[in-house]
C-alpha cells in the first residue's frame, strides 16, 4: 500500500511536469531565453514571473545557495521550468500548471494523495514536500501560483546529497524566490 502511494504521488509530479511543458508560454510579451540566467536580480516580480523563471533568480545568488557555481542554466519547459546545473547538483526550479485546478484545489490533492506530506509553515501563502522518499519536491503556493524546488544530485556526479541537505538548500532558495513575488 505504501508503494502504491508512492507510484501515485511519483505520477502526479512526472504529470504534471508535463503539463508544465506542453503548456503554453506564461508571457505576457514574448521574450526568449537565454542559457544562461541573468547575473544580478530582478526589480520587478510581475515582469519576472511574465518572462518565465529564468530570470527570477540569478546562477550567482542560486550557486551561493546551492554552495557550488552554476555552470548551466536551462529553461526546460519554455518558461515553466528553470534548471540550475552545478558540478555535482540539478535544481528544477517550476511554475507548475495546474492542470485547471486552482492553487488551492492543486496542493489539496497532493496532501490527499500522499499521507507523508509535510507542512512547511511561514513559506507563502501554503507550502508542504510531497513526502516521496525517491524525489522529495517542495511545493510553495503564493496566492494563485503554484512553484515546486526539486533538487537532487547529477546522476554522473559521485556526489550523494543528504535528505536534510536537500530540504535546506530548496528552502533557501523556495524563501529567496517568494519574497521576489510579494
């Protein structure tokens, strides 16, 4: 029955990752992106957000977080997901599609799926990680947005990130990317 649970959760995150990716664009004016984030940070949030999340958080402030230098920054998904490679590290950095759920409806169903959810209080207006003990993903709602931070080692990285690692460098940057979007 855990196992279950585990696969569901482990689908619903693949899904909506793809959604994220087939969706259309969140810009307002269009813009293209660049492999590489801009190195100081944004003035404005609402310009940021419309231009896609490569351009909320610079590869320098994420490198500092992440205590290794961005040496890749990717937008995967065409302004939905920003990833931020290191030697050792990838962190996915998403403005989730809902899939036509709202914010709420969206985080409500990820704690009914998975009863390992676990709240993370003081971070946006909800925010909780999803509990898959395979690819522990935070999930942050500010107001009607939707973010996920999800961070894990490069697979030919020998490099093991630690669980409380893991959680702590998400945070850091889940806290800095919030407070761009208030």
């Amino acid at each position: 029955m855990k196992k279950t649970g585990m696969f569901v959760t482990l689908g619903l995150v693949i899904g909506a990752v793809l959604l994220a990716s087939c969706a259309p664009a969140i810009t307002a004016t269009s813009q293209s992106s660049s492999s590489n984030a801009p190195d100081s940070a944004p003035s404005a949030p609402a310009a940021a957000v419309a231009s896609g999340n490569c351009t909320l958080l610079s590869k320098d402030e994420v490198g500092a977080i992440l205590g290794e230098t961005v040496t890749e920054v990717r937008d995967e998904a065409k302004s939905t997901i920003c990833a931020y490679q290191t030697q050792n590290m990838i962190l996915e950095v998403n403005f989730l599609n809902t899939g036509g759920l709202t914010a709420v409806q969206y985080l409500d169903s990820i704690r009914s799926i998975n009863a390992n959810n676990v709240p993370v209080p003081g971070l946006g207006t909800d925010a909780l990680y999803n509990g898959n003990a395979n690819y522990d993903i935070l999930l942050v709602r500010t107001d009607d947005l939707v973010n996920t931070f999800g961070l894990r080692s490069d697979p030919s990285s020998q490099v093991a990130l630690s669980q409380a690692d893991v959680e702590a460098k998400e945070l850091a940057v889940a806290q800095l990317l919030v407070s761009r979007l208030q």
